[in-house]
C-alpha cells in the first residue's frame, strides 16, 4: 500500500471512524473507555490497523447525523448504510454487511404480503432518515411514511396513532412483535440495508484501497468472524 493512501485517509495520523450508534446490530455496547463495541468498531480498527495507524471513534446519534457531517471534515470512514441519497458526498465500498428490513402489522391488519402495503391511505411508521426510510421514499407510490426520529420513536408512533405499519430491521422487529398482541411481521423484505464503508468523496485513493480492504476481509473471513465474535443474529456477510 502506498503511504500516500494513509496519508489521504487519515491525514492527522488516527483513523477518526464514525460509527452510527442507533445501529444495534452493528454497534452491541461500549467498552469500559467509553468506545463503541460491535461489529462496525472493530472492522475499523481493522482498517487502521492495516494502515498502521491509530483509530479514534466519532460517534453519531442516527445515519443521517454521520451523512451531513461529512462535509465537515470531521471523520474519515463512515460506517452506514450505502444509498444514492449519501452518495453526493460520500464515496461507499461494495456492502460489506446486509440487514433485511420489513414491515410488522397489527393484528386483524388485512394487509398480509409485502406488496399489499403500497395503497392509498397505508401510512407506515418508519426511522428518519434510516437507509430503509430513503429507500421507501424512493418507491412508494401511494402509502404514506410518518417520520420519527430513532427506532424506539418509531415503534412508540405506531403504537401511539395506531398506524397500518412499522418499517425496520428485521431482527428488532422480532423484539418489537413480542410486545403487541397478535402483531405480525410480514414474510420477505422489501429490502436488504447494504451496510459499507464510505470516505469523503474527493479522497479517490482512498476510495480505492477501502474497496479492497472490504473484498479482501469478505473473502478471508473476517467479516464472518466479526459477526461470530459479538453473536449477532440478523446480520449476514454480503455477496
């Protein structure tokens, strides 16, 4: 690797990774330093350990807080969902984890399949600005999304307005359905969250050597290894 890419990518000498905290599944706790603890955390470290460098973690409340802060110039690789709506600043790898997401329905819903949720007068409770929440507004053609602002609100809106549907992450929609009498989730998805490594989009060599690191730790295992090592449900290695 040419130091000129550790000097791109990490140009005050710490890999300053920004890590998504409303992602459960990517990021199960903190360590006794306060440092996040998870998947996304330690294939950071990873990735500064290859360059030789240190790593420092700037976390973040919700995706969409990590996207806009990229034009800040406050971190170097930002570990979130990858979607067009991120990427006019923001380079991605390939998926380096997916995450299926559906819907869950009250019971006596007569909706029943996936593809019976895009009507008129279908209002569905989504987190704002989730990768999940962009793709939906991208295809929806009739339902409508009512925004809140983290997964906890999310649920607590369907709840509280008696909404028709909850979109999320499969695996904290198995927590969620538990506590709703006769609630469903719905079989399938209407997608899978391509979880990636992005890095500010002028940073081209860094860009390119990200990209291989992530096929490379696909192709070796480690991936796999991460998700085995902090026994997460839910998550699979991307293709």
């Amino acid at each position: 690797m040419p130091a000129s890419v550790a000097s791109e990518l990490a140009p005050t000498g710490t890999l300053r990774a920004a890590i998504n905290l409303s992602n459960f599944l990517l990021v199960s706790g903190h360590k006794a330093n306060g440092d996040p603890e998870g998947v996304a955390p330690d294939l950071a470290a990873c990735i500064a350990e290859d360059l030789g460098v240190g790593v420092t973690y700037i976390t973040f409340k919700s995706p969409g807080e990590l996207a806009d802060a990229v034009t800040q110039q406050v971190w170097d690789v930002g570990l979130i969902g990858a979607e067009p709506a991120r990427a006019e600043h923001i380079d991605f790898t390939q998926a380096y984890v997916e995450i299926e997401a559906t819907y869950l329905v009250p019971g006596g819903s007569s909706i029943q399949a996936i593809g019976d949720v895009d009507q008129p007068g279908v209002r569905i409770a989504v987190s704002e600005r989730s990768a999940y929440d962009l793709y939906l507004s991208r295809h929806l053609e009739h339902a409508e999304l009512v925004r809140a602002s983290g997964l906890d609100a999310s649920y607590e809106l369907f709840v509280a307005e008696d909404l028709d549907a909850l979109a999320g992450l499969r695996p904290r929609l198995l927590d969620d359905v538990q506590k709703i009498d006769n609630a469903r989730i719905l079989d399938g998805r209407f997608t899978a969250v391509q979880q990636a490594v992005g890095t500010p989009i002028e940073r081209a060599a860094s860009s390119a050597y990200l990209r291989d690191f992530v096929d490379k730790a696909k192709a070796s295992g480690l991936i796999a290894q991460l998700i085995e090592r902090h026994g997460i449900d839910g998550l699979s290695v991307a293709p």
